[in-house]
C-alpha cells in the first residue's frame, strides 16, 4: 500500500520528509508557517508544499489538507510549532495522530499544570498572570525563589527564577515576549523546586510508555538556560525507578497515546516533579547522545511509527557507556569574531553574529561532545575541551555571569 505522509512544521535540523521517503512507497507533502521556506529551507522531494501564515484560523489549515488531491494517509507533527493544526487535521480526516485535547494540555504549561493536579500526578503551584503585582501577589502567598515563563515557548525563553521582589518586573517583561515563532500573552509563575535536574526521553504507542533514558541537566542558577548534559544520568535504583514512574504516571494523565516525549523534572526531597513536557524527542543534541549511549534512535522510530511500523520493543535501552555534552556560555557582550579551539568543539555562531549575554539556548557559542566510561568522566572531559576554547569577541560591555 502506498503511503501519503503530511508533514507539519519544521523539526531540529532532521530532514523528516527524506526520511520518510526513504522507504517504499511513501510521499510526502508539507504544511508549514511561510518563515520556514526562508529561513530554514526546505528540501525537494514534497508532493506539495502549503504555507500558511501562523495567525490563520484553524479552519483554513483543515481545508487546504483536504484539498491536496492524494489522500492523506499518515501525519507527521515532528516539533512543536504546528502540532497543534496537525491535531486538527488528523481528527477531521481520520488519520491517527495526537489528539487536540492532548496538544492543547502539554503545549499550555498552564493547562498541563491544571490537568496534573486534578489527576493527582502534581501538586505544584502555579497561577497565570498579567502582571509584575500578580507575581508579587503569589511570591507572597507561596514564598520565594518562584519561576516566571511563558505558557508557550520552549528553549529555555523567556525563563527567569525570581529571588525577591525587585525582581518581578524585569522577569514579567521578558516572559510576555515573542520567541521563536510562538507567541502568547499568557505568562505564568510558579513554585521553584530545588533539587537535581533531569530530562526523560520516553516512547509511546496505543498508550504504553517506555522510558528510553533520564539525562541529567546543568543550569545556568538565573535563567535555567542548559549548560550541559550527561546520557544516561548515574542514579540511585530507587531515584531513577521514581522518576520513570512519575513521568509514565504524567504521560498517561496528559493522555499521550503515541511518539517520543521529552520531559523535564526536578528530583526534590519530596520525589520528582515537572518542569515541562513536550510531544517531541529532546533537542539540545539530546537525541544524539540518547543514540549514542543507549542505541536507541528515537528519530528513526518516530518515521517507522509515523508508518505504522511496531517500533516498542526497539524502544527499549541497552546502554553501554555515557554520552556528555557541555555548553560555552557568552560572558561578554560583542560581537563574535571566531574560536580557536579542540577538534571535539562546535561553534554556534558564524563570525559577526552579535553577542547580547545568555538569553536563551541559541545565545550559547559553543558546545562540546564526550565519551566516558562513567558520567563523571564524560562531563569533565566535555568541560574541558571548552576550557581549552579561546574565544575572540570584539567587546561592547562585560556582562557577570557566575556558573
């Protein structure tokens, strides 16, 4: 049987629709936001190609995928941006993908936050608000540190922990802005829970969760912006057994039926809670270093899922040693002029790219990668790779930073 695959959005640098076509029989058309035939580019090979501007009602996406002349088979919603259009096509044509409800609760950090409390999975507190006196308001009632973010972005935007006060202001202004495409005047503020940070990478089908592996994360302490990563974490059997419940426990609250999810949670005195969840493998380079460390592709198994191909039991790890990676954060604002640096260091920027401080995953200026027999010694040995980075930037001002 042939197969029609319709492509929403645009996903971290994977070539989905190659992919795809990759395998007998399969065609695959595109519904994306016109910005992405600029600025991320868009590989031959689709049927069609249908761009439609991100404000347009939802009505419209539904009726141009019932145009395209090829019955729609399959559907594939890699990232976050139009999983939400893709719900909606997917129940008027029938075809299986995430539910709207489903979108709508793990994409609204608000709603999750509703939906996990109701069900008995989490107790966080957490409101909306609509200005810095709200976050004052409930700074007062529930204490601080808190968290300000924006119900709808990803990539660390727009996060800021706020210690006092003074701080409120600032941390409103930059949650209630535009990142990356998502844009939502909600902001929400919330308890900040201490502990260790960890991702869990997970995959589902007709319900059933497997836990491919938990991450542990290294924050920056003021923004959360992600510094680094080690797959898979070194855990306590108690610890880890915790937390894969716990988010198995999330996953089926928020009713999430198939694909890869990325979860981020903190291990507090109490037991895990979450930070986030998302319908998507972890970006970040997570999904590498999930490969690399378990032998698990989650994006290979997201294509053959997307198929109809039985993929579960593929889920399932076998790790064998521990993948790290470690981010150079900009300390100076300037513009940035080049590197010199070990062959296991990236740069993130091209020369002349201005430098504005640590304000989200993109700023970063490098990264390094590393192999270890243990977490410890993978982590040291990204860490100093970019130790060893010398890094020429033409200063405007120098900015604290403190790791």
């Amino acid at each position: 049987m042939s197969e029609h695959v319709l492509i929403f959005g645009h996903g971290p640098n994977i070539d989905y629709g190659t992919l795809l076509r990759a395998h007998p029989d399969v065609t695959t058309s595109l519904i994306c936001r016109p910005e992405s035939l600029t600025k991320f580019g868009v590989p031959e090979g689709h049927q069609r190609i249908i761009a439609i501007p991100k404000g347009a009602p939802i009505e419209e996406v539904v009726a141009q995928a019932r145009a395209i002349p090829e019955p729609v088979t399959r559907i594939g919603a890699f990232w976050e941006l139009d999983q939400e259009r893709a719900a909606a096509v997917g129940a008027a044509l029938g075809v299986p993908t995430h539910h709207p409800s489903t979108v709508r609760a793990v994409s609204d950090k608000d709603a999750m936050r509703e939906r996990l409390r109701s069900s008995g999975v989490d107790d966080t507190a957490a409101a909306l608000v609509t200005s810095p006196s709200d976050i004052i308001d409930f700074g007062t009632r529930h204490g601080y540190p808190l968290v300000v973010k924006p119900v709808a972005a990803s990539g660390s935007c727009g996060v800021r922990v706020v210690r006092s006060v003074s701080e409120a202001t600032e941390a409103y202004a930059v949650a209630s802005g535009d990142f990356l495409g998502v844009t939502r005047a909600e902001v929400m503020v919330e308890q900040f829970h201490v502990g260790a940070q960890f991702s869990v990478e997970s995959f589902s089908d007709n319900g059933e969760h497997v836990v491919v592996a938990i991450t542990k994360k290294y924050s920056d302490p003021h923004s959360l912006i992600e510094l680094g990563h080690v797959c898979p974490a070194e855990l306590d059997p108690a610890d880890q057994a915790a937390i894969e419940n716990y988010v198995t426990d999330v996953l089926k609250a928020l009713d999430v039926q198939l694909g890869a999810t990325h979860t981020e949670v903190v291990l507090t005195t109490a037991g895990p809670r979450i930070i986030e969840t998302h319908l998507r493998i972890g970006g970040d380079f997570i999904f590498d270093l999930v490969r690399d460390a378990t032998g698990v592709d989650l994006v290979d198994l997201q294509v053959r899922q997307t198929l109809r191909r039985p993929v579960l039991e593929e889920a399932r790890p076998k790790p064998s040693h521990h993948e790290a990676i470690w981010y150079a954060p900009p300390t100076a604002a300037g513009t940035f002029a080049g590197m010199t640096a070990p062959p296991t260091v990236t740069a993130l920027h091209e020369p002349g790219t201005d430098l504005t401080g640590l304000s989200g995953s993109w700023s970063r200026l490098a990264h390094a990668r590393a192999t270890g027999s243990t977490a410890e010694s993978a982590v040291a040995a990204a860490q100093e790779a970019i130790t060893a980075t010398t890094f020429d930037i033409k200063l405007a001002a120098t900015i604290p930073f403190t790791v």
